[in-house]
C-alpha cells in the first residue's frame, strides 16, 4: 500500500535545470543568483531589502544578534513552536521567556505576551504557526511602547497574508525557512528581510565573516583586492545552486497557496460534521498559506491524539503529531515559565494532516475516510 505522506515538495525538471546551470556555470557559491533571489523574494513578499542565509535558524540568530542582544536579556518566544525559535536566543548569549499562545490559531498576543514582559526583555520574538498569520500591528505598537524589538519568525508563512499584504511586509526584521517542509524550499536555506538598507548591508557582511567586501565582488574584480574583516561574523551563507532552485520555486509561489488553499477548504467543509474534531482556519486578520494543515480534538471525539495516528499509519496515511511545547523538551529542563496551559493542551490534542501540491481529491478522501470511521460515522 502506498503511503500518502504528510508532505511533498513540488520540484520537477525546471529545479533539476536551473541547478545544473548553476553548477555548469563555475560559480556554485554565493553569488549572482544568490542577489537576484535576495531580490526577488523581498519584492514578492514587500520588503525592501533581503539577505539570503544558510537556514531561518541562522537568519533568527543574525536577527537578534543585529539587535544586540547578549547575556542579561530577555527575549520573549512562544513555545509553541519548533525549538530552534528558542535555541536562537540562547545562541547569543540571551534568556528566552516562553508565552503561551491564542487557542484558535496557536499565535502569541498582545494577551499572551504582555504579561511575560519586564525590565529586562529586549525582544519578542513572534511566530506565523503553521503559516497562519499572527495579528502583528497590536504586538508591534505593545512593543513600541515599551522600547521592544518585535523580530517575526514567519519560517513557515511565505505567500500567507495578513491584513491584505504580504505577511513580513512591514516589519523591521522578519525571518524565512526553505526546508523542505516549507511551501517554497532550497533544500536548506533562509532568508532574512528588512525595511532598514544599513541593517541588511550589516547583515550581508557578518554572513560572510564579517568581511567588508562580499567573496563574489573580490573575485570578480580584475585588480587584486585586500579584504579586511570589520567584525566578529559568521558562516550563514546559501550557495548559488540552492538560489537557482529557490528563483523557480518563487514563481511557483502563488500557484503553490492557490492549491493548498483548494485543498484546506476540502478538508474544512469535510470534517467540518465531525464531533470533538476542529480544524485550523483563516484568522479574522488575514489568509493563510496552509503550510500545516492542523486539526484538534478534544473529548468528544473517541480517540486520543496518539491513537488516531496510529489509527491513520495504518491505513497508510502519514500524519504528525501537532507542533512541540519547546519548554517541555530535556534541552530547557528546569527552566522557568508562566502558565502555558494552551500549549499544552494544543502539543497533545493536535495533529497534523497530508497536504502537499500534488496531493490529490481521491489522497485527500481517503484521509478524510479514515477519521470519519475513527469518529464512528459514515463514510462520505
């Protein structure tokens, strides 16, 4: 029996050919394609500038580190999400404080963060979950008005929309993942995007070692050049082959949301009958890219979360249990946090279903199938 997977990239032969030209070209690198994706997907998504990095993990480092955050600050992050939104903080030498998260689409608020806050919070970190925009503006002004950096971890939110732009649109900083798992992916890779052309400059140098002019410009240049190094950087780079890949998969960004929105709506109107079953939806702010498609269950229905993937793996459909409580994981073992009694409870009760671009009406049924006979109902 084939096994309908929880995710698929769409790449085909226009992937396979951008990154043989790559390679043919000698320049394999960072370099020319590595600028002309930076500038594409700022465009695409609003920004004005865009610095391709190795992962969103490292493009949230980087972030906190342009804000200067060290040792003795904090740093508010959901712990609804995956570690690495957590772990960035701790990398530079700072202290993340876990908020809990709204329970219809599993986002940080003004609600849930303002009482996380204190006099040594420099940064709050705030997370797209599952592509599902977060409401943004009220925490930006909170944070405004208390001095507070707002970073946007929209790893999983490219093509999603809030308030009629482009989610990462507006914000200072804002950082991206193309893991595969990812609607547009490079296989690994990252970006970070900015408003501000002295913080992307910053951003480009410290990629790269902190060297004052780019590796491509000193080789491409016919006079012998003498770089110099003007900070403490870092290794962050993507290569010019993950860049070609990243160009085509950003023209099929739209197209891309277009048909796991289809999808979504599917599973929405499907399920929509099935007791103690609750399925993630657009917030009143915003559409969704449908990165995840998330379901919860709560008591009426008649399997626990585990069971039902169980449940699911043995009718050959691969499903995942929900994102993580990061402050539950052995790696912050013992450390300190309010109540997150919604992140708990999101952690246990959701899991998340098959969607993917190729995915198709007949795949879709038969996911859907196997929770309505989980839920003692008829098939459709």
């Amino acid at each position: 029996m084939d096994t309908i997977p929880v995710m698929k990239p769409w790449l085909d032969d226009a992937e396979a050919k951008a990154a043989a030209e790559a390679v043919s070209s000698g320049w394999i690198a960072q370099g020319p394609r590595v600028a002309e994706f930076e500038s594409a997907f700022a465009a695409h998504i609003g920004a004005s500038q865009g610095v391709a990095l190795s992962s969103c993990t490292t493009a949230l480092q980087l972030a906190l580190h342009l804000l200067g955050i060290g040792p003795g600050d904090e740093v508010v992050v959901p712990s609804f999400s995956f570690i690495a939104t957590a772990n960035c903080v701790v990398h530079v030498g700072g202290t993340p404080v876990f908020a809990d998260v709204e329970p219809q689409d599993g986002n940080v608020s003004v609600r849930t963060v303002e009482p996380t806050l204190t006099g040594r919070t420099r940064a709050v970190v705030v997370v797209d979950q599952g592509g599902v925009p977060a409401d943004v503006e009220p925490l930006r002004r909170l944070c405004e008005s208390r001095g507070i950096h707002l970073v946007e971890d929209a790893a999983c939110a490219a093509g999603s929309q809030y308030r009629g732009a482009p989610v990462g649109a507006s914000g200072l900083l804002a950082a991206w993942s193309f893991h595969p798992r990812k609607l547009l992916t490079t296989g690994e890779g990252g970006m970070l995007t900015t408003s501000d052309e002295q913080v992307a400059d910053r951003a480009r140098r410290l990629r790269e070692h902190g060297m004052n002019i780019s590796a491509a410009t000193r080789h491409q240049n016919r006079q012998p050049v003498i770089e110099s190094y003007l900070e403490v950087g870092f290794n962050f780079r993507m290569t010019d082959i993950q860049a070609a890949v990243g160009l085509v998969q950003l023209a099929k960004l739209e197209e891309m949301v277009q048909r796991r929105r289809s999808l979504a709506a599917g599973y929405q109107a499907m399920l929509a009958d099935v007791p103690g079953l609750r399925t993630v939806q657009d917030p009143a702010w915003g559409e969704s890219n449908f990165q995840s498609f998330w379901v919860e269950l709560d008591h009426d229905f008649p399997l626990t979360r585990n069971e039902m993937l169980t449940v699911l793996a043995a009718d050959g459909v691969s499903a995942r249990a929900g994102i993580m409580a990061a402050h539950r994981q052995p790696a912050y073992r013992g450390h300190g946090h309010g109540d997150l009694s919604t992140t708990e409870r999101l952690t246990d009760n959701t899991l998340i279903l098959p969607l993917f671009h190729a995915m198709t009406e007949a795949e879709q049924a038969v996911v859907v199938g196997v929770i309505h006979r989980a839920a003692g109902l008829r098939a459709a």
